[in-house]
C-alpha cells in the first residue's frame, strides 16, 4: 500500500480539491474528518460532473414522469456543490492491513474502481491502487532461489505442483537436464500443458521448457 496518503476536509473547496489532483498527479483524494476516518471519496469523474453540468439537463416531460427526484436532486448536488463534502462519493471502499492482494484485486474488478483505502480502527493508514498491484507484481515476490541445479530446479517444481490442485504429480514426469524442464505423462487439456510451462518458468535457473505431454481420456487422467 502508500502510507502517507493526502487528504482533505470536507469543507474544502471544488476548486482547491482539482488543484489538489493535478498537482499530485492523482485521480482521487480521500475525504475524512480531524480523526481521519473517511467520509468519501472525490475522484476525477467527480470534478468532471462539475465541467458537464450535467445537473442542469432537462429531463423531458416523459422521462420526468418516471425521474427519480430524489436521484435528479444527488445530481444537481454534484454537478453544483462547492466543497469536498458536496461532491464525494460517500462510503468508499476500505479494506485492513491483512487483506491480501488477492481480495484487493478482486474487489477493484468487480466494484469497477481504482482504488480501495486501508483502515486501521476505522482511521485511514493507506491507500492501494492499481498501479501499487501493478507494482507487486513486477516486484520479486521472495528471495531467489539459490540451488539452481538441476535437482533443485526439480524439487522446486514438484514442490509448485503439489502446492496446486489442479497439477497432477502422479501422471506428470518431470525431467531436468542442464536448466531444461521436460513434462512427459498424460493430461486432459491444453490448458493443463499451458499451466505447466507457466509453472515451470516461475521457477529460477529454468533455461527453456520442453512439453511432451500426451492428452489423453479423461478416465486415464482421472
């Protein structure tokens, strides 16, 4: 996550929050109050509905019939209000420090945001984005390994396999010889072979990788 993350108070003004972003280089800044716990989040598409003016639209005598004026007088509110607390998306998501990267990304893909924010006691301590995955990603994940003999090569792959269900250690043969990865045995599919090679050049001092799995009846595989 990004500790340090900048905030602003609710009554600061639309114009001071657009400033805010551009000269950071962020698409949303948090909201909270003097204890730091968020109210909301205003983020570019906030400031956007701001430009738009999009709360000054006519609805037309029929779509008025059915508008929802509740949901017309939200939208004149951001597109018309003067402070952070005006024009926030209230609620955003939060997530603790023990979250895992894994849950993280799950939650910015299927809630469609950028960002979530890291609590502790409900008090903002951080901030994890897309980019900050992105990072993680790239970034080594643990120490290299340091036995990149052929026998290591080959425990270290055994020991991805039978850390994943899907891979099958009874009907795959690994082969190791000078850095190469050779599969021989039976599988189901090609995605089965796919994952295996990816498996297998996760691992260091892994040259090149030969398949030669055979795909077989799934009663052989099974």
């Amino acid at each position: 996550m990004t500790p340090d993350v900048v905030t602003v108070a609710p009554n600061t003004p639309v114009m001071g929050v657009a400033r805010l972003l551009a000269e950071r280089h962020v698409s949303g800044v948090p909201v909270t109050d003097a204890d730091r716990k968020i109210l909301g989040v205003v983020s570019e598409g906030d400031l956007i509905k701001q430009v738009s003016g999009r709360g000054d639209e006519s609805p037309g005598f029929f779509k008025s019939l059915f508008a929802d004026p509740a949901r017309m007088a939200e939208q004149y509110v951001k597109s018309h209000g003067r402070t952070a607390a005006d024009i926030m998306t209230p609620n955003p998501v939060t997530v603790t420090e023990e979250t895992s990267a894994g849950e993280i990304a799950e939650l910015l893909d299927k809630q469609h945001i950028r960002r979530v924010f890291v609590t502790r006691d409900g008090r903002l301590v951080g901030v994890v984005s897309r980019a900050d995955l992105l990072r993680a990603l790239v970034s080594p994940q643990q120490a290299p390994m340091t036995d990149t003999s052929d026998e290591g090569i080959y425990r270290a792959i055994m020991t991805a396999m039978k850390k994943q269900p899907w891979a099958s250690t009874f009907y795959t043969t690994v082969v190791v010889k000078e850095g190469v990865v050779e599969f021989y045995g039976y599988c189901g599919t090609d995605e089965y072979r796919r994952a295996l090679r990816v498996l297998a050049e996760g691992v260091a001092g892994v040259k090149r990788v030969e398949d030669h799995m055979v795909i077989g009846p799934l009663y052989v595989y099974s």
